[in-house]
C-alpha cells in the first residue's frame, strides 16, 4: 500500500510536534514533507540540555 502525503508549510516547534505526534500514532503510514525557510531545524528548548548531551536528536528528520 502506498504511504499517504502530508506537505506541511513552516518548520516552527507547533508543527514539528504534530510530526511526533503523527508517526507516534502511524508509524509508516505517511511520507512527510516539510517547506520552511529557516536554515536549520526547529528544536524543543525544554530538551535542550538532552540535545546538548547527545541524547536527543533534534536533526532526526532534516535533509537538504
């Protein structure tokens, strides 16, 4: 079965979140895209300190 599209318009925290949320509940059920102008990915600043010591990945979903 073919994986259903979501295009998403804007990278900030609101929406990376729903991506979370989204392949938490649907693991595989969907082929993401997101277009944002910001040159690096939005981050959760409450994880910030995971972030810093390598125990979250806040580049899990980014390519160019």
């Amino acid at each position: 079965m073919a994986k259903e599209r979501i295009v998403m318009i804007g990278n900030g925290r609101a929406r990376v979140r729903s991506i979370d949320e989204i392949i938490k509940r649907c693991p595989g059920r969907f082929h993401i895209t997101i277009f944002g102008t910001e040159l690096y990915p939005n981050y959760n600043r409450i994880q910030l300190s995971e972030v810093l010591q390598g125990r979250y990945d806040a580049f899990r979903y980014y390519t160019e």
